[in-house]
C-alpha cells in the first residue's frame, strides 16, 4: 500500500481522485493548492505525488520542477494530471521531471494505471 498526496484547487477532483486511488488500496492525503507544498510534504512523506497543473499561484508544472529539484523530494514520484492533452504539454511535464501524465477527464483505471507505473 502506498501513501499518495494529491493537490489539486478543484474539491470535486480531488474526492474523485481520492476515491480512485482509495480504491486501489492506497492511502491518500489531500491538498487544495501548492501553497507551502515542501513543508507539508516533508512531513507527510509521501511514496508519490499526483498534481493537478492548472492551480492558481504555483501551478503544477512549476511545483514538478521545484520539486524534482529538491534532494529531499526528487525521488518521490509525480503524476502529473491536467487538462491540458496536448503532445506538447505531456512533452513539456516530462521535462520538467514528471513521471506519469493523466489527462481529465480520465476513467478510475487510467490514474491507478499510471500511478502503478510510476511506483514501479
């Protein structure tokens, strides 16, 4: 079982998402924005992150770098879940250090699948 953070501005997606991943087995802690994201993380150490890109303040593509960058959290997973489906926005999440990439609206199966992937 794997503890999952998952930020995202939207409530109803971050229940939905929530709800997938709790299904899956997973343990799931939710924040509503990247505001003070290192602190929370560095307490609540996560096995992966899953992070909405479009957020008010520091948005998801932002937040990827700062912490892929970041010794204590570069090893920790990010799928990066956006609906933003364009090649070029999966491209740009990979080079900001993203590990997986799900776009909404997408089905239960596709975020447990990309989660999987990125734990492995």
């Amino acid at each position: 079982m794997s503890k999952i953070v998952v930020v995202d501005d939207s409530y109803a997606e971050l229940q939905l998402i929530e709800g997938y991943l709790k299904s899956a087995n997973h343990t799931v802690v939710s924040y509503p924005n990247a505001d003070k994201l290192e602190d929370k993380l560095a307490l609540d150490k996560p096995d992966l992150i899953v992070l909405d890109v479009v957020m008010p303040g520091r948005n998801g593509f932002q937040a990827c770098r700062d912490l892929k960058g970041d010794d204590r959290f570069k090893g920790i997973p990010i799928v990066l879940c956006t609906s933003k489906g364009q090649e070029s926005d999966k491209f740009w999440g990979q080079q900001q250090g993203a590990n997986g990439y799900v776009v909404k609206p997408f089905k239960a199966e596709d975020l447990v699948a990309a989660v999987k992937r990125a734990l492995n």
